[in-house]
C-alpha cells in the first residue's frame, strides 16, 4: 500500500513575518523588510479593539508604483 505522510500546517507555514506600522510610508515598510522572502507585511493594531492588516507586495506595486505614486508620501493605511 501506498504510505501517505500527513503534512501539519505547523510544517509549511511561515514563523519569520515583518510588522510594520499604518502610518510609517511605504518606503520606510520597504527597507524595514528584514528577511528577503518577504512578500507580505503585517499592519499593528492601532488599538486592542482593532485587527491586524495586511500589505501584500502586488499591492504595492499596483497602488503605488503603478500609479507613480511616490513611494516616500503614501502610508501603508492607504494601501491596506
């Protein structure tokens, strides 16, 4: 018979992420990426009552640099 292995979520997912706050600009969201497979950043809570957000790298590259928006004067609130 064929041994089918069971893969967890544990084992696949990403432990390593980058936060970054709503009001910081894309620019500095950018050099603030510390790991190089980064495609993703985290939004902080702005309260307890708040979520976290999420700022994808396409996004970045369809709202801002599409668009020749200058990276140095949108936030990432806008984006998210």
């Amino acid at each position: 018979m064929n041994q089918r292995t069971i893969i967890r979520v544990r084992d696949v997912m990403k432990t390593n992420f980058d936060m970054v706050d709503g009001l910081d600009t894309v620019e500095s969201a950018l050099a603030q990426m510390a790991h190089e497979d980064t495609k993703s950043l985290l939004v902080k809570k702005r309260n307890d009552l708040d979520e976290y957000g999420i700022v994808m790298i396409s996004d970045i590259a369809r709202q801002v640099l599409a668009m020749d928006r200058p990276p140095n004067r949108v936030n990432i609130y806008e984006i998210m």
